[in-house]
C-alpha cells in the first residue's frame, strides 16, 4: 500500500556521480573520511564510468587531483589540455560517447597551491575578476576535452556569464552549464578536502554563501539565470532542504542537489558503528533531496542506489 500511494519515487536517472581521477598512480586510492570511495586511476575512472551507465545513472562530475609539483598560484593544471582533468575528460568520453552525461567541476581549488578557487591578489585575497578570466579558459578546454556540461563551483560574481560567453566564442553553445548558484560555506566539506588533495588554509567565507541566510541564495538564483544557467544547484543538499524547496518553487529550469561528502561520511560512519541501518538511511536521505524538489543529485552512491532501484 505504501509503494503504491508514495508521492516521490527515486529513479537511477536521477543521479550524477561525482568521481575523482589522481595524476600518477597505479592503483585507485582509498579516501579514509570517505569509506567506500576512491581517488580513481584513468583506467579505473573508465570502469566507473561504464558501471553507472550500466546502472542508469544520468551522470558523472569529474574531478581532478594533481600532484602537489603541478599546483601554483593561478591552478593552471586546471587549464593544462593535458592536466589530469581534461585528460579524464577524454578518457570518459572514448569509453561512454553521449550514452552518459559527462560534467567536469570548473574551479580553480584543485589546481592552486594555496587552494582557494580563485587566483589571489598582492594582498592574498580571492581577486574576482582575475580569476574570471581563468574560469573563462577553462570552460573552453573542457568543452574541447569532452565535457557534455560543465560546473562552474567557485562561487565567483559574474562567473556565469562570463563561462557563457566563452562557450560561445568557441562555437559551443551546445555545452551546457550547471550553476553551482547557491553554495553554502559549510562544515560538511571536511572529507572532500582530502579527497582533492586540497591546499586550502583559512576558509571561503568571503566568496560562499552564509548559511544563516536565505534571501541571499534567491539573489544569487535570480543573477545565475539572468546570466544564461542551464540547470541550478543547491549545495549541501541534506542541511538546506528548506532552501532547495524555494528554489525549486522558484525556477522553470532543472534543479540539482549535491549531498556532499560530509553527508556522506555521517551516514556511512554511523552505519559502521551500527548505530544505523545504512541502506535504510541512505534511502531515505536520498528521498528527501528529492522531496523537496531536486530533479538530479549528486551522491557518491549514484551506482550503488541505482543498482539498488534497479532491482525493485
């Protein structure tokens, strides 16, 4: 009875899986705040990538991890057609073609040694315009990779726009854009600072948004789509339900949600300790993403919950 009257359903297609890929190494290495999750070598990317297609997820979000000796100030691994990130690009699309939607996380975070998202002034301050600037040459090396859509997630003023026009001056208006239009500057990102290697010290409070506020996330909505945003997101999915729902209401565009790492951490680190049942909570976590009004998102276990759904 409860199958039959339920007012959401989740569906494999609804998921994007965010992958990592780490330059020099052999053999995909463990996340340790992550349980379950890798940094991937190109070869094991490639089967990844393969398995969530074969599960029916919609998606896959790269992410690329350099060595230390490759970062610097202006994260120009990050525009390297041979960097890591567009090498995964290439690599995915051989393996997948269009069968998958291929995306590539567009920032500076990995790539800069001081680990900001942005390229810094003489004072060491995030330089916005600078740094748009380099956000519009990496758009266009990562359509020229492969990228289907790309995600611009540094939370820069303007930054929409400007990656917009860039597509456009390459003749690739075919390459979409999924904002990252209201990030939170969040507790919950611990883990994922380990899974890009990231060189950040201090925080990003002066260019993600406060998560006391929420008239400030609309703002922000209002300038993405004004800017040319295909697709919006709200991210951390689990902590800013309420604000999802607003924008969901708000938009006639898709709307995604990315159940960050941290998330993802709580639930499988309760689950070892058996103070959970862990695929019960993960469902249900999943569940009220959608819920409240998220049409895809982005969860390290996309495949798994697919397979899951599959089977039903």
């Amino acid at each position: 009875m409860r199958r039959m009257v339920a007012e959401t359903r989740l569906h494999p297609a609804d998921f994007i899986l965010p992958a990592f890929v780490r330059e020099g190494v052999s053999e995909p290495v463990p996340i340790a705040a992550m349980p379950g999750v890798v940094q991937h070598t190109r070869d094991s990317l490639r089967k990844a990538a393969v398995e969530a297609l074969e599960a029916g997820v919609s998606g896959i979000m790269l992410f690329g991890v350099p060595d230390d000796a490759g970062k610097d100030a202006q994260g120009t691994a990050g525009t390297d057609p041979d960097g890591i990130l567009q090498v995964a690009l290439r690599d995915v699309r051989s393996e997948v073609g269009d069968d998958l939607i291929v995306m590539s996380d567009l920032c500076l975070d990995e790539f800069t040694d001081h680990g900001h998202c942005g390229v810094l002034d003489a004072e060491g301050r995030v330089d916005n315009d600078a740094t748009l600037e380099r956000y519009a040459e990496m758009a266009q090396v990562q359509a020229d990779a492969g990228a289907h859509v790309v995600g611009p997630s540094g939370m820069m003023d303007g930054q929409i726009g400007v990656v917009r026009d860039a597509l456009d001056q390459i003749g690739r208006e075919d390459v979409s854009i999924l904002a990252y239009t209201v990030k939170y500057s969040s507790a919950f990102y611990g883990p994922f600072r380990e899974a890009v290697g990231s060189s950040l010290q201090g925080d990003r409070k002066t260019y993600q948004q406060d998560p006391a506020n929420v008239r400030e996330a609309m703002r922000e909505l209002a300038l993405d789509l004004e800017e040319g945003a295909d697709m919006v997101m709200v991210k951390p999915a689990g902590p800013y339900l309420d604000v999802l729902a607003r924008v969901a209401d708000a938009v006639d565009v898709p709307v995604a949600a990315y159940q960050i790492s941290g998330e993802y951490s709580m639930i499988e680190a309760a689950a070892e300790k058996g103070w959970i049942d862990r695929d019960k909570a993960i469902l249900e976590a999943l569940t009220g993403i959608k819920r409240a009004g998220a049409q895809n998102i982005l969860t390290y276990w996309a495949t798994e919950v697919a397979r899951t759904l599959g089977r039903q």
